[in-house]
C-alpha cells in the first residue's frame, strides 16, 4: 500500500495494509458503538498461523500506531472512514501488523 493515498471503506469493508511472501495483515472498519468511538480490527496471518483483535478508539484520535507503521484518521462517520497508512517500508521491521 503506497503512503499518501487515502482510503475510504464502510462497515465491515477490509483494506489490505500489508503483504509479504506468505503473510498478509488487513484492517476491518467494524463501525461505531457509539457517536464517540470508532471499531477497527486488525488481523495478521502468516501461513497457517493467525492473530486478530479489535480496538475501540475515541473518534478524536487521528493517529493509531501499528507495529508496522501508523493509521492516519481522516474522518471517521456512522456508515464509513476515510484514512491512509504511513509506514508500512521493509524499514520497520518484519513483526506482525
């Protein structure tokens, strides 16, 4: 996923944030529990091997940080968000998302 490009998914809508040789890591926009908080889970899976967990987040926080990078919230409404990934280089390491 190249940096700088903004992505804009729905309610249980994934973006691939990640893919290596047989690993890939996905970011689900689960949607709002409440007007103040925003669901996103994250998943990682590397062969036969898979972890995911789901973050519940104030909508006035614009920056979720990853192992292997950082979300940048653009807006965040009831039925969508909009964001981008910064970060995501070989640079960083090779830990799970």
């Amino acid at each position: 996923m190249p940096n700088g490009r903004v992505y804009e998914v729905g309610i249980n809508e994934t973006v691939k944030v990640k893919t290596g040789w047989m690993s890939r890591s996905y970011v689900l926009f689960a949607g709002m529990p409440d007007e103040r908080t925003y669901s996103l889970v994250v998943t990682f899976t590397n062969v036969h091997n898979s972890i995911a967990y789901n973050l519940f987040l104030p909508k006035s926080q614009t920056e979720v940080k990853l192992i292997k990078g950082r979300m940048i919230v653009h807006r965040v409404t009831p039925t969508g968000l909009s964001f981008r990934i910064e970060g995501t280089d070989k640079a960083m390491g090779r830990a799970p998302l």
